[in-house]
C-alpha cells in the first residue's frame, strides 16, 4: 500500500485535535505544509507560562524510520542550537497535552516557534513578481539580510558564542545539510540596530544536518558557499541554482578568482561590493574563499552605509524599505492564483500546501 502524505497530515492534525480536546490552552489552527518526512502544524496558545505567545508549530514525523531518525536529529541540533535568535527556538511546555498522550510516539514531534512570514522562497517570489517593472531589491535590505544569513551561519559553528566569532577555539564543524530559501524564514525584527529596517531570518529543519568536527574547514566554506547561493537568489529574485552557467572571472583583494555566482554582467543598480563578495563565497576553489570571519567584517561594513551613499534613490530610505519588506510579507501575491494573505482565525486540518523537502 502507498504511503499518502497529505492523508497522513489530515489524520495527523485530527489527532492532535483530538488530544487537545477541550483544553482552553491549546487549539489546532492548520496544517501548514507537508513533505516526505512529515508535517507542520499551527496551533494557538493560551497559556500562562507563555503570556506573550499566540501560536506556536508542532512537527510531526510521519511513522516510518527514517522520518522519525531525522526528527530526533533535528531535536538534538535545536537543543544545542538553543538562544540564537537567527535559529528556531525549541518550546518545552508545561502540562503539554502531547506530552502525556499513550498513543504518540515521543520521539515523533517537536514544538518550535511560530515564525508568521513565511519561507524566504516565497518572498523572493513575491519580489520578482511585484518588483519586476520597477527594479531590485533595496541594497541596504540586501546587506540587512545577508547579515542574518551571516549571524545564522556563525550560529552553526559557534553554538554558544551569542552568533559572535571568539577569538579563541575552534568551530563546531555543524553542518545544516539542507540549505535552501525554503529552509529560511522570515519573522518580526527584534529591536536591535542590527533590524532597524528589515525582517529577521532565522534557519529551519535540521533533520539532515551533521557535525563534522574533524572537516571544520570544509564545513565552513560550505555553509559560506550556501549563504552565498542565498544571496543570489536575492539579488536575482528567482532561484538559479540549478541552471548550468560556466564560472565567471572576478577579481577579489586584487586577485582573479572564478566565481559559480550567477550575477554576471554586474547589475548597474546593485551595490559592486555586494555582488563581489557574494562572488568571493562562491569561488570555485573553497579554499581561496573567505572565512566567516571576513565574510562577517565585510557585512557589517556594507550595513553602515546609509541611504545618501546610493544617491537619491528613494527606496534605499528607512521608511521605503521597511514599508517595502512589510508589503511583500502582506499584501503581495506569489502567482496569478494566489490572492495574497488570507484570514486564517478559524481552524483547519486541510494542508495548506505541499512541499517537495522533507519537513
């Protein structure tokens, strides 16, 4: 018999449904998505311990090994992940309904924060169809970005460093496995001056990701490399990773390096420096590429700059690119077929939609 998915999810939320039962503290909202490993669900919150917590995402494996291996993966990982604001948060809640049910397996769901804005894949989407006659994406949100992007990947390698390089020790060698703009989510700026004008990323789905303490080198110029691909599915507004293109020539610190960055001819309207280090993370020799800590330095150089030193383009002000980000999470459509953001207050067990990952 073949195994259905979106079945699975259905019966998987009426469960949930089912255990919550009459409890005024937790409520099934929806399915969210679904994928080869297992689903996602809404549910909102009303309890005490939690006073400034309205909806929250439980992750069920589906009930077959594999599915449940990778879930208790992805546990451990969030564990030691655990207070990085650019890395989902893991919830243990008290008097938890799924905690003390005899029929759930306890190794086949998590709790981890309910993150509103959806993947990064969508918003790009949403850009390049909102976008497309009027331009790019402001470069002050792209450096914004790309800085979460940074403070993520040094999460990853420094667990316990608050996304801080040390200057002693050495990296974790953790290795997310599976990063894509479908593995990165968008949520609320915290009040920093690191979010003054954008949203925060924060990456998702560890079940495949790996520690690899003796290639530690390796680990880090491949989770550059990824963050670097995150860029230029940014800066292009669409997804060009799998479309073949032969490496480009560049120069970086004075040398000529090939680049598998698919952002040739430069756009005129894109900060150079952003697109050469976006490059410089994409080398093809990783070992000419630039470490974290450069990448880092460079990034936050680029998020000094301030809306004069682009001219008088009027989408690189604060109030432009923040009303911007807002629009594209909000109002903006992905395709002829989606109307934008619906009104989701009423529960649901029909999945929102499928993905192709593993959830």
């Amino acid at each position: 018999m073949s195994f259905n998915n979106s079945v699975e999810a259905s019966e998987q939320a009426a469960e949930i449904s089912t255990i919550f039962g009459d409890n005024p503290r937790f409520q099934m909202v929806k399915v969210v998505a679904y994928g080869a490993y297992g689903a996602a669900f809404r549910i909102r919150v009303n309890h005490p311990d939690l006073p400034n917590v309205q909806d929250l995402l439980i992750k069920r494996a589906f009930p077959y090994r594999a599915a449940r291996d990778a879930l208790v993966t992805e546990k451990r990982i969030l564990e030691r992940l655990a207070g990085n604001e650019h890395i989902v948060q893991i919830y243990d809640i008290p008097d938890n309904p799924l905690a003390s049910a005899s029929q759930l397996d306890q190794r086949e769901w998590i709790i981890m924060e309910w993150l509103a804005h959806g993947e990064l894949y969508s918003f790009v989407k949403k850009a390049n169809r909102q976008l497309e006659t009027e331009g790019r994406l402001p470069n002050r949100l792209l450096w914004s970005l790309f800085l979460c992007l940074i403070r993520a990947t040094i999460a990853l390698g420094y667990p316990d460093s608050g996304e801080r390089i040390p200057s002693t020790g050495q990296s974790s060698g953790l290795e997310h496995g599976d990063l894509h703009s479908g593995n990165v989510l968008l949520g609320d700026p915290p009040m920093d001056d690191e979010h003054e004008i954008g949203p925060i990323l924060k990456f998702i789905d560890f079940g495949l990701a790996e520690e690899r303490p003796a290639a530690r080198r390796t680990v880090e110029q491949s989770n550059v490399r990824e963050i670097g691909q995150l860029m230029v599915e940014l800066i292009n507004m669409q997804d060009t990773s799998l479309i073949w293109e032969e490496p480009n020539e560049f120069k970086y610190q004075g040398e000529l390096h090939r680049t598998d960055a698919k952002v040739f001819p430069f756009p005129e309207d894109v900060d150079p420096a952003l697109l050469t280090l976006v490059c410089a993370c994409m080398i093809t020799n990783p070992y000419k590429c630039p470490n974290l800590a450069t990448v880092l330095r460079s990034v936050q150089r680029g998020c000094r700059k301030r809306a004069a030193d682009y001219g008088t383009d009027p989408m690189e002000r604060d109030e432009a690119i923040s009303s911007l980000w807002k629009e594209l999470v909000y109002n903006a459509p992905t395709s002829e077929e989606d109307p934008g953001v619906v009104s989701d207050d009423e529960p649901d067990d029909e999945p929102d939609d499928e993905s192709d990952d593993d959830i």
